[in-house]
C-alpha cells in the first residue's frame, strides 16, 4: 500500500478495542463506522496537501490560526464523512465482500482490521486520483523515475520537480520541438544560456514585459532523453547562487515557498507562475501518492 495511506490506516486502526466493543454488538455497525473513520481521516489528509500547496499571505498567520484552521478542517471532515454514495459507503461494502458478511459469527474486530488495510489500497487511490485527466496521471507516471533520481542527487523532492516540468510543457502537450518535429525533451523551458554548449532548439515563446506580453523567438536547450533534462534542471537550480533559497525552501518541503521563490529569483516571467505552479504541484502529489 502506497506510504502516504499507511498513516492513515495506523490512525483508525489504533482504535481496536473500540471497535472489539461495537463488533460484539452490531458486526454491520461496526464495519460501517471503520469505513466512516477511513473517510474522515483521509478527507483530512486531502485538506492538509491541499492548504500546504496554497499560497498564502503571511499576514496574521501564527500558530494559534495554524490550529484553529486544523480544528476546522477536522470538524468539515468529520461532517462530510458518512454521506449516502460516498467513499465510506464503497470502502463498507467491499469489507463485507472480503469477509463474508452473511457468517456474522465469525466476524471479529481483528478480521475488520486486516480486511480494511486491503479495502483502503484500492479505493483510497481511485479517489485521490478522482477528477484527475488520464494525460496528467500518465505525465507524471512517466517522469517519476527520473525525478527521484534528480531528487537524490539534489534534495528538492520529487513531485515539486514534476509538477515544474508539468507546467511549463502544459503536462507534456505544449513540449518544445524543432522545425523538423523532433523532441527536445526540454521539459523545463531551460533556454541556451551563452555557456551552453549542447544542442539547441530555436522556438518562439511568450514573455510578458513591463505586464504586457510579449511573441519573441527564443533559444532552448535539447536533451537525448527526459533523463537528462531532469538531470540538468537538477544542477541549474542547485549549482546557482540565484536559486540558493529556491532550494533550500524545496528542501524543507516547501511548496508555496519553492513556488514563490522560483517566481521571485526570475525563472518565468508570468506573473502568475507561483501560483499555477503551486495547483501543479498539489495536483502532482495526490497522484504520486498513488504510486508503489
């Protein structure tokens, strides 16, 4: 089972004797209410990844407010949990497949345990992934190894470096190409710096100048494979005094701050590029939270 889902299946199977008391009274019960506490606490975890990739103002922000939007992010998911149709229902009835429902005798609260860890696997991550185009799954599946290998050798994790690559090649629909058509698998619009010394690809792009945008012809990098773009990317943010915070914020695992600081040491010139980036990123982690 995907990692970022085990800490969700220790939180609500940490209740064992509870859930021994209701099992002894009413087996059917008590499965509906393990399926109703998987659902509010990965509702939970879905609220959490997605206030970590929001940009915020900084403004009144301490840790009283920190605990105060965490205690109402708890209350909304424990509302919403439970409703006819939803996730709690499916995770319900597929714990009563696995188990045999219909021989309520041999039904024990350790069999509900075990049965809810294998339940979770497979529907958390259809949920997760909900909503979720297959072109996007498929850009991020594809990249996830070279990103972690880029990810080693760097530390900037993994899903922020393929959610950059996601939004500057419009998730692999919008990738730089020759004049003949061919790839360059320059996935993070690195243009041809004057030290450049490897292939190019001439290109026109838009930059936007004193707020106006701007159609210019552009010089960019060209790569053998993705593996190499990853790998260059890697050692242009972290090899840069001008990108020095950038990394140490992607470091801490920083979204909005990796976001924002990419924005503000110059690496586009959208004005909106570290809060696009930021909805990339999240969009990246529900899907790499999937993954084996």
């Amino acid at each position: 089972m995907p990692s970022s889902f085990q800490s969700i299946s220790g939180q609500s199977l940490g209740s064992l004797d509870s859930l021994k008391a209701a099992a002894s009274r009413d087996p059917k019960a008590s499965i509906r209410e393990t399926a109703k506490q998987f659902e509010t606490l990965f509702m939970q975890e879905v609220m959490k990844s997605m206030r970590a990739s929001t940009l915020s103002s900084g403004m009144l922000e301490n840790n009283a407010t920190q605990l105060g939007t965490e205690m109402l992010d708890t209350q909304f998911a424990g509302k919403l949990a439970g409703q006819p149709g939803g996730l709690s229902d499916m995770i319900a009835r597929q714990l009563q497949r696995q188990m045999g429902i219909q021989d309520l005798k041999s039904l024990t609260p350790e069999k509900i345990a075990a049965a809810s860890q294998t339940t979770l696997a497979q529907a958390l991550p259809a949920l997760a992934t909900k909503g979720i185009p297959n072109h996007v799954q498929s850009f991020i599946q594809q990249h996830d190894a070279a990103a972690k290998a880029a990810s080693a050798a760097t530390g900037i994790p993994a899903s922020f470096m393929v959610a950059q690559a996601a939004h500057e090649s419009g998730w692999g629909r919008r990738e730089i190409t020759g004049a003949d058509g061919t790839k360059s698998h320059n996935v993070f619009g690195i243009k041809a710096t004057p030290g450049w010394t490897g292939k190019t690809v001439e290109v026109q792009t838009t930059e936007v100048i004193n707020g106006q945008a701007h159609k210019v012809m552009a010089k960019f990098r060209a790569y053998g494979s993705y593996d190499e773009a990853f790998k260059d990317y890697g050692k242009l943010i972290s090899n840069n005094e001008r990108y020095a915070k950038v990394v140490a914020q992607a470091q801490s695992g920083n979204a909005t701050g990796f976001a924002r600081g990419l924005q503000q040491a110059g690496y586009a010139t959208d004005p909106a590029y570290a809060e696009k980036l930021a909805k990339a990123i999240h969009t990246t982690q529900r899907v790499q939270s999937t993954l084996a």
